[in-house]
C-alpha cells in the first residue's frame, strides 16, 4: 500500500519517485517479441506494396498503391523513432542500424539527423528559443507571431486554415532537412548516411520512372509523399500544440516541462496504432526509451502519479485534440490578423 502524505515531496525527487514505479512495473524493459512480429507485418506492406505497385505495371491503378504506401512509409517511420529512442534493443550500435534500414533505406529519412533533431525537442518541448519544433513554419506564442516579417507573417496570420494544406509539403520538407544535415551537419557516420540515402533514393526514384510513364510517375510521387507528409504531421498535431508553451530560458523541473507541455490521445488498438503509440506522448516523453507497447500500461501510474503531485494531465480524444490545436493556432494567428492599436 502506497501512504500519500499530505505534503507534496521535493520537486527534484519526484521524478526519481515515479521512475522507481515504472521500473518495479517492468515497464522499460525492452520487448523484442513485440518488435520482432510488427517489424515483420510493417516490412511484409512494404514489400508486398511496391510488388503490387510493379505487378500493375503502367496504370492510373499504382496511385492508390501510392495511397497504401504512404500509410506504410509512416509506419515505418514510426519504427525508426522508436529505434532511434533506443527503445527496441538494449545495444545503441543495433538500434542505430535498425535506424539506417528503417529510415534512410526504406523511407528515405536520416537517423542520424532525426535524432539529434529530436532530441533537442525532447529536451526542451514547446520551449522557445530551444526546440526547434517551435521555431518551425508556425508559431505557437504571440510574441513569436507577432515578430514574424514577410511571408512568415503571412503564414502566422491564417496557420490554422494552413496547418493541414501545408503537412501536404512535409514529405520534401523531411528529406530536403535529412540531405542537408548529412552535407552541413557535424552528424556521426556522415559517409554512410549519405550512402544509404542515395541509395533510397536511387531505388525509388528508379523502380517509378521504369514502371509509369513520367505524368503517371509524378503524380504518383505527389500522392504518396504528399500523403506521407499529411499522416505524419497529422500524428504529431496532437502531441503539444496548444498546450503550455515555456519561454527561452525556463527552468521548470523535469517532470512538469515533460508534463505541461505535453497532451495525451485516449487511445484504443486503432488509435495506438494509427498514430504509433505517440498519443501516450505524456509517458513517451517522461521515460523516451520505454518501449512502445508498454507506453498504454505506464499511463494510469503516471496519471495517478501527476493527481498526487498536483500537476495538470491533459488527455482527450483524437478530434478534440486537433480541435485544442487549431483551436490555439488560430488564437496566435490572430494577434497578427487584429488591427494595431491607434495612438
């Protein structure tokens, strides 16, 4: 039996508190039966995709495989999140090569640049200054809105009525951010990501133009990278826009800049699968190497863990959270929009 005390105990220990809960669960230790099977369904669509896409061979058809692979490139990106989370293997070298396969081969998307990328995130979720998902096309404060000149103004002004047309770009935005990192970024293996993405590349690229005619292969291109792009800026939509956002400096503890910045997905075998597991992103952010399975099982303990402590848990549905996120994207894109003060 657990005794609260009616005194909340010191910040800096809280955290260690319910790390300890978490680890008695046995809920980090790693579950390779759990990789192995959805490792094996996720490479299984892929390659049975793009079989199906050379069996059509030249016809309007391979679009809506282009559909089915869009689903697949996001799954397995998920994959290489979680490998580059360290979440798959006990050994940094077997999950790095996990990485490599899943992202820059399959996909086309740098391990190497997403996780240095992501660990500042991690670090520092909706913190200004620091995490550069906030310092992207969007604005989640009013300072930052109201600084923005020229097209980035323009895009502050109406980011809510933008936010889905504009995740229909993201595909090219990963891979342009990936090749630049391997060609500026002091990024480790730089020679063999750079290898691994052109070979992606070249596979792809190559296996489309040899099997459509060029208007067919563009199109197909747009499709399925257009609606890469869509799945998986709409599976991160949820994750922190419109909750608290932290100003350049903050010091906030752990636990609460983990906590407050971050919203949960009610989720059900559909929903964690859909979007990866990420919609437990309050548990995905307090313990990043938890592997993802056990992300569901961690939630009550830190719920009733944060009820203790007195520290807000935001968990809603899928469309409420979109509705929270738009919803606060277009509260910032107003200050823009309202006229300036007379005077």
């Amino acid at each position: 039996m657990v005794v609260v005390s009616d005194v909340a105990p010191v910040r800096g220990s809280e955290y260690s508190i319910l790390l300890r809960r978490i680890r008695a669960a046995g809920l980090l230790d790693r579950d390779l039966r759990y990789y192995g099977w959805k490792s094996a369904l996720t490479a299984a669509a892929f390659l049975g995709g793009w079989a199906a896409f050379v069996a059509l061979g030249d016809s309007w058809w391979a679009v809506g495989i282009g559909v089915f692979l869009a689903a697949v490139f996001s799954q397995i990106a998920f994959l290489g999140h979680d490998a580059g989370h360290k979440q798959i293997f006990a050994s940094r070298r077997a999950n790095y090569l996990y990485g490599l396969i899943a992202g820059n081969l399959a996909i086309g998307l740098s391990i190497g640049w997403w996780t240095s990328n992501h660990n500042r995130h991690h670090a520092h979720p909706n913190t200004e200054g620091a995490d550069p998902d906030a310092m992207g096309v969007l604005a989640f404060s009013a300072e930052r809105a109201r600084a923005g000149k020229g097209w980035r103004r323009f895009i502050f002004r109406y980011q809510a009525w933008l936010f889905f047309p504009m995740l229909l770009l993201e595909g090219g935005s990963l891979h342009f951010a990936s090749v630049r990192a391997v060609l500026r970024w002091p990024i480790p293996n730089r020679l063999v990501e750079g290898l691994t993405l052109a070979a992606h590349a070249c596979a792809y690229l190559g296996t489309v133009f040899l099997v459509l005619s060029p208007g067919k292969a563009l199109v197909f291109i747009a499709v399925q990278q257009g609606l890469f792009g869509l799945y998986m800026g709409s599976t991160f939509a949820p994750n922190h826009k419109g909750m608290e956002v932290l100003p350049e400096g903050d010091n906030t503890d752990f636990l609460r800049r983990q906590v407050l910045t971050s919203r949960n997905v009610r989720g059900s075998f559909l929903v964690d699968t859909a979007l990866g597991g990420l919609n437990y992103q309050i548990e995905h952010h307090l313990f990043p190497s938890m592997p993802r399975p056990n992300l569901r099982r961690a939630q009550p303990i830190v719920a009733d863990f944060c009820a203790e402590i007195g520290v807000p848990y935001c968990e809603t549905s899928l469309l409420e959270s979109y509705a929270q996120a738009l919803g606060h994207l277009d509260e910032v894109g107003r200050q823009v929009r309202a006229p300036a003060p007379v005077g």
